[in-house]
C-alpha cells in the first residue's frame, strides 16, 4: 500500500491550520489544541517544518510559529518532502539510488517516470487548497493535465 506517514499526514494538518488562522503567530500548545493532536507531536512537527523553511519561529513574549511563505506559495509536494524525504515509490526512483539491481532492472525507467508524474501532482496542490475542500472540477483538470504530460525520461535510465 502506498501511503503517507502519520507525522506527514499530521504535518500538514498543522500546516493547513496555520494556513487558515487569522493569527500572525501560533504557540505550539495553541496548535496543539486546536488540531487536536498531542503537544509532543506538535512540537516535533513544528521544528522539521522550520528546519525544512516551511515554518518561521518566533521568539519572545509573544512568539510562536507562522507560515515562511504565503500559503499560496507552498505545495504538497513541500511538505512531504520536509516530513518524508524525496518522493519516490521506489529506491531506484531517486537520482541517488544504489540498488544492485539497476544495471539489470527493465522497470527503473518506468517507476522513475511514474515517481515524476506523482511529484508533479503533489506539487500541483497548493496548502492554501487543502484548507478547502477540493473541487471536482480540479481534481478533473489536474488529473487529465496529468494523464495528458509527457514526462521526460532519459533513454538510458528506461533500457538499464
């Protein structure tokens, strides 16, 4: 099954809250109220996401964490790759693989491209989208765009 972390999926939670909050700064234990998760995981999520550039701290009486950048300006694709790493299905599907089976491998090619297609997707989505519920209509159009790209895959990575 292809799936998200739990501390991914709570991450962005955080992220979608602080994106929709009228406040300029969030303490962690407000946060953590409001998202309904427990304080330590906040806490931890909320120094990945500064050390990631995704979150500012704050310090000082009335400090906290906010948004590096609009809300508008920050995609999915960002938050996973903060919280999980780069985005690959595969261990070959990363520039930086060292399976022992690439030089044999007929398929490297095709996950690094199926990979890509997914980033492009996750990169799609903005965080100021996922505060929202997404429209139909989107959802249609990101997904024809998607079906419709011709990513490109160099030749030598599909043959070996």
């Amino acid at each position: 099954m292809l799936r998200i972390s739990k501390l991914t999926d709570y991450g962005t939670l955080v992220m979608a809250y602080l994106a929709s909050s009228v406040l300029a700064n969030h303490a962690a234990k407000d946060i953590a109220h409001q998202t309904h998760l427990a304080l330590p995981t906040v806490s931890k999520l909320l120094k990945l996401l500064a050390k990631g550039g995704l979150l500012q701290a704050h310090r000082g009486v009335k400090g906290g964490y906010s948004l590096a950048r609009p809300a508008s300006d920050i995609t999915l694709a960002q938050i996973i790759g903060v919280l999980e790493g780069d985005i690959g299905l595969t261990e070959c599907s990363h520039h930086t693989s060292s399976c022992s089976m690439q030089t044999h491998c007929g398929v490297r090619g095709n996950w690094r491209t199926i990979s890509e297609i997914i980033r492009e997707a996750l990169n799609g989505i903005t965080l100021i989208e996922m505060t929202k519920p997404l429209l139909n209509s989107k959802l249609q159009t990101g997904l024809n765009n998607l079906l419709n790209s011709t990513v490109m895959v160099n030749p030598v990575d599909s043959i070996s």
